[in-house]
C-alpha cells in the first residue's frame, strides 16, 4: 500500500477513536438499575475506600466495586485512557488544561472540558508521559 | 472498533422515511430508538416522538439487521442499543431496556442472551464484581422512589409497596425504603441529618404518620420493625446510624496509651472500675450492658479505627473481659466480637478472665449458680450442652460464676487483668494522662 494510503487510513483510525472508543460500555450498579456508561463518555476514574468512581462528561459520578487497577486492564485498549497517578486513571482527549497544584510543582493536576468541577491529580512520575501525550514535549 | 458506538455519535445510518401529519421526516437508523410491529406496520420512536415508518415491520426487520447493535428483544420490537442507558432486572425471566431519555423497552428471556453478550458481561441482572452490599439492597428490595415516602397519597403508597394483589402493604418494603431514602436525603444534603442527636424513635416518629394514615398502626408493633431492619441494613452496610447522627451513650472509651488492648464487662456497674484500669493502663474500656446494640458498636469501632488505624499491620486486638461465667456471658461475648467484626475489626484475640481457674475453691463451692435450674427463657438445654461441651462447668457441673463474685476483691481483678495483658502492653503502666481523674476532678 502507498505510503500516503497508509497514513490517511491510520489519522481515519484516530478520527474514529477520538469519536467512539473501541471497547465495550463499562457497567455500574445503582440501586435498581444497571447503567451502561460509554468509554468516551468517561473524564476520570479515581478510587473511594473499596470502590472506584468514575466520573462522566456530563458530571455525574458512579461508584463501582473494583479497583482502579483492574480498570486500567480493562480499558488498556483505548488509548485516550492514561494512569496519571496512583489514584487517577484519566481520559486525556477530555482534559482541558495542566496547571502546577502547588508552588513547588510537586503536585500537578489537570481540569476536564464538560461538566465536571473535580479535578484529577498528575503524579510527577507520570508527568512526563502525560506531557508526551499532550504534545508539550 | 465499536461500529454501532461511531455510527451512534455520527449519527449515520441507513436512511428511514417516516411519515407525519402532513408529509414525511427523513431520518436514519442511528437516530432509531426502537420500532414495534402494529398491524404489519413499524411504530418508531424517535426521542420522545412515535412515528409510522414508510417501510413495513418486515422491511424495516430486514434494513436493520446487519446493523450493529440492533436487536431483537421482546416480540415485534427492535430496539437500538446504542440508545439504551440501563437495564432493570424485574425477575430472572424479564428485563426492562431504558433509553437515555427514559423510553422504556421489554428484554424477554428468550432473546437475553444475545444482548448479554453485545455488552459482554456475566448477567444482566447486576454488575460484577459487586459490593455486599449492592446484594443486600437487591435482595431487600431497595430501589430509587422519586417522591418522598412521607408525603405519598394512599393510592401511591399501595402502587409502590403493596403484594402482587394490591390489597395490602407489604411494611417492611416500605419501611426498608423510607430509611434508605432518608439516607440517601442526608447524603446529598448540605445540612447533615435532620435527626442528629436524637434516637432509633425519632426515625420512628418520622414514618408513624403514614403507617398512621395507612392504619397500619394497631396490630403489629412496627416500631419493632423498623428498628429491626434498620439494624439489618447497618449490619448488611448499605447505611450506617452516624450516617442520621444518631446520639449514642455507650460506655466506652478508647484509651489513649494501650488503645489495641479492650477492657470489657457485661455489667453497667463494673463500668467504674473499668476507668481505674484505663487510668492505670491507657488501655480501651467497653462495658456491653447486657446484649451490645449494633449503634454502640459502630460508633465504638469508628472510634477505636480512628486510634488504632492500620492495627491490622501492627497491632494484635485483645479483649480481655469480664463476662459471666455462663452461657449468657459466652453468647454476649460472641455478639460484640461479631459486631466488631461487621464494623471492620477482625480476628482478635480473647482472654476470659471469669473462669474457675481465676476463682478461689471457696468461691466455686459456695457462689456457683446452678444452671439446670435457672429459669431463664433465652438459655435452653441445648445451648447449655453446647456450653458445657466448650468449657466443661465447673468439676463437669453444670455450675456457672456471676462474675460479681470475682468483682468483690477488685485488686484481685486488676492483677488478673495486668498479668492477661502483661505481653501486649505497648506503653507499660502506670501511664502518664490519667483521664478520669481529670474528669472526675473537673465536674466534683
């Protein structure tokens, strides 16, 4: 295949991601109801006690049983989800802006586009990646 | 790649004409919820619009089915599950699809499986991994009721809690509702609970008017019932009394030198004692009053968390207690060590200190209670057996100890208790901060 062919196919492939991600929906119980919530839809999801929360575009948030690691093998096939801290599993195609969380840039922490108020945590570990990821690098 | 999913968010799809009052909409198949069969017609619902497609039942079957995430669910529906934001079990056998805007659609048992594994997941009926939790509301029947219980007209309170027939409220559903909705009220609130520092009764009082109206009020004491599911739900997790700030009186205190080990009597009377021995060892004190109540011990084991957090990794729990040397004491004994572990205290370890071994042969002799021939109701001859079988009586009688007996040579005791907890003390007595002293001092 031409070169050309290849690279409009893969931007194709990336369009497509950044529209619907390949994965199935993840399921969360509420008291009566078993809700489907997109991939996509998801802006972060962060842990309480034994549970996770996941936080949607539109702001609502959804306790699930799991753990956060169990998570991220779930969705490690999407590529918009990124662990940017040990409490934080983010999509990063929904993450507005970066700013220092505190004077020593020790803490830096990311706000979403939609919704949503809270904000998720880069670890300075995983800040270079991210950064990579954002094409600040 | 999710095709469904893209062509969902694009909103393309193959073409769909659909006819109006005065013409005809041009739409597609992504924009689809669903469509039903009416006389060889298919009845399409589009946001919260119905229209009757141009195509026939069969020819609009017949256009979707090579479409991802369209499917088959009850006879004579499709529905589109790119549409579908949740799924409520009603039983094993029936399923209810509800769209994003809250259309509802049927998923019968026969066409189950093939939707199960367009969302691949184990069940339907509820998420996996679930909490405990999750469970028990489930199987209590918990659900979201939009209205508040309180102010629910006689029609709707039957509409929503009565059996099958309709003739008759079903109390506990009703019951379990209301304070998991009252829950659910302070969780969201900014104002804390309504209740905080009142009792079991002030949630009582809250729902007594609506049994009230219902004329539930005369043949069962529902109070009973209430307090009974409230504790179920506390012991099950799904809420917890502090959660309606519930005021609590319990005789406890978390020591503040030696908080791992717990000092614990059965007896509101022996309570004072307790405090010399937490002022001597900085230990914890509990004095149980009979049966423990769930209440006490949450807001005890939150507490003792808050002192002792990560006792799991560092700490052995000992309770070293005074309980009768009778099948009574055994069974309160029991109770508190479950209801530590409901609250998240695990596995600790018990030293009783009424035991023969602990009494002089005087005291066996002439202060035992013979337990055949106590008339208490609650002990019968099998959980007697069952006791003697576990400690043997005393000399193979089945003889029991009040342990007041012990508690008339206090120094005795105290001893006792210092020898049982010599090897687990962390800060060796006599500590510095004698706490009741201080108290006892301040108020004369």
């Amino acid at each position: 295949m031409p070169r050309k062919k290849t690279e409009n196919l893969d931007l194709l492939l990336a369009l497509l991601m950044r529209i619907a991600s390949p994965l199935k929906s993840i399921t969360v119980q509420t008291t009566d109801e078993m809700v489907f919530i997109r991939p996509e839809d998801i802006a972060f999801i962060t842990t309480d006690e034994k549970r996770i929360v996941i936080h949607d575009l539109e702001g609502n948030k959804w306790a699930r049983f799991d753990s956060l690691a169990a998570m991220e093998r779930k969705l490690e096939k999407d590529p918009r989800f990124f662990r940017s801290h040990r409490s934080f599993l983010i999509n990063h195609f929904a993450v507005k802006s970066l700013y220092k969380g505190d004077a020593k840039g020790k803490v830096w922490k990311v706000k979403f586009h939609g919704a949503i108020q809270e904000e998720a945590m880069v670890s300075t570990l995983n800040l270079q990646e991210f950064k990579k990821l954002m094409e600040l690098d | 790649m999710q095709v469904g999913s893209i062509t969902h968010k694009l909103k393309t799809g193959k073409p769909v004409s659909l006819v109006t009052d005065n013409g005809f909409l041009f739409s597609n198949t992504s924009e689809l919820i669903a469509f039903r069969s009416d006389n060889k017609k298919a009845i399409c619902s589009i946001g919260d619009k119905k229209y009757t497609a141009v195509k026939s039942y069969n020819d609009m079957r017949k256009l979707v089915s090579s479409l991802p995430g369209w499917f088959h669910t009850a006879s004579g529906l499709r529905v589109n599950l790119n549409h579908i934001a949740s799924v409520i079990a009603k039983n094993d056998k029936e399923y209810t699809l509800v769209s994003h805007n809250g259309l509802k659609f049927d998923l019968n048992k026969a066409f189950y499986e093939k939707v199960q594994k367009y969302y691949d997941v184990k069940t339907l009926q509820h998420v996996t991994p679930y909490s405990l939790p999750q469970y028990w509301m489930m199987k209590l029947g918990i659900r979201k009721i939009e209205k508040n219980i309180m102010y629910m007209k006689i029609p709707e309170l039957f509409k929503e809690f009565s059996t099958d027939a309709g003739d008759t409220i079903v109390v506990t559903d009703l019951i379990v509702n209301f304070l998991y909705q009252q829950v659910e009220y302070i969780r969201k609130s900014d104002e804390g609970s309504p209740i905080a520092g009142g009792n079991v009764r002030s949630l009582w009082y809250l729902i007594k008017p609506t049994l009230s109206r219902l004329d539930l009020l005369d043949a069962t004491n529902h109070y009973k019932t209430l307090s009974s599911v409230l504790g179920k739900m506390v012991e099950h997790r799904i809420l917890s009394y502090m959660e309606f700030e519930l005021y609590e009186y319990g005789l406890w205190n978390v020591g503040l030198y030696n908080p791992h080990i717990i000092f614990l009597a059965e007896k509101r009377s022996h309570f004072q004692f307790l405090q010399q021995v937490q002022d001597h060892a900085g230990v914890t004190i509990f004095a149980t009053e009979g049966q423990p109540s769930t209440m006490t011990c949450e807001y005890f084991c939150e507490a003792f968390k808050k002192k002792v957090p990560e006792y799991w990794k560092h700490d052995r729990i000992i309770i070293i207690n005074l309980m009768d040397y009778d099948p009574h004491g055994y069974m309160i004994l029991d109770t508190f060590i479950d209801n530590l572990r409901v609250f998240g205290i695990k596995h600790p370890t018990e030293i009783k200190l009424s035991i023969p071994e602990n009494y002089t042969d005087l005291e066996l002799e002439f202060q035992h209670i013979n337990l055949e021939k106590e008339d208490d109701d609650d002990v019968g001859n099998t959980i007697l057996n069952k006791w003697m079988k576990k400690t043997e009586g005393i000399n193979g009688n089945k003889w029991g100890m009040e342990v007041d007996v012990m508690m008339l040579d206090r120094p005795r005791v105290k001893e006792l208790f210092l020898a049982a907890a010599e090897s687990w003390f962390k800060i060796q007595p006599p500590v510095q901060r004698k706490i009741w002293e201080e108290v006892y001092r301040i108020i004369g």
